[in-house]
C-alpha cells in the first residue's frame, strides 16, 4: 500500500483507517505471476445496522 508492504490483512484495515475518506490510496497486488497497480480513493464507511 503506497509502496509498503502489507503482510497481512489486519495490518491493511488498520491502514486504510488511519486515511481520511476522499483520499488516494496506491495498491499493487501481485495477480498470477504479474502485479496489478490500484489507484483506490477511500468513501465513508457503510452505516452498521443497529443491534437486534
């Protein structure tokens, strides 16, 4: 993620938290035996469903 390697997806919600919504986040995701780069711009979360 921007360049960072993220070695798990713990550590990958943490950092797409810690980005304000609006802004760009760069993912390259290694597809097959290439690599795919993302260009990725972070919305407001999804309202949670109120508890039953």
């Amino acid at each position: 993620m921007d360049g960072n390697l993220v070695p798990d997806a713990r550590v990958a919600v943490a950092a797409v938290r810690s980005r304000r919504p609006g802004s760009t986040i760069v993912l390259t995701v290694g597809r097959g035996s290439g690599r795919l780069r993302l260009s990725v711009r972070l919305a407001t979360g999804l309202p949670r469903p109120a508890p039953r």
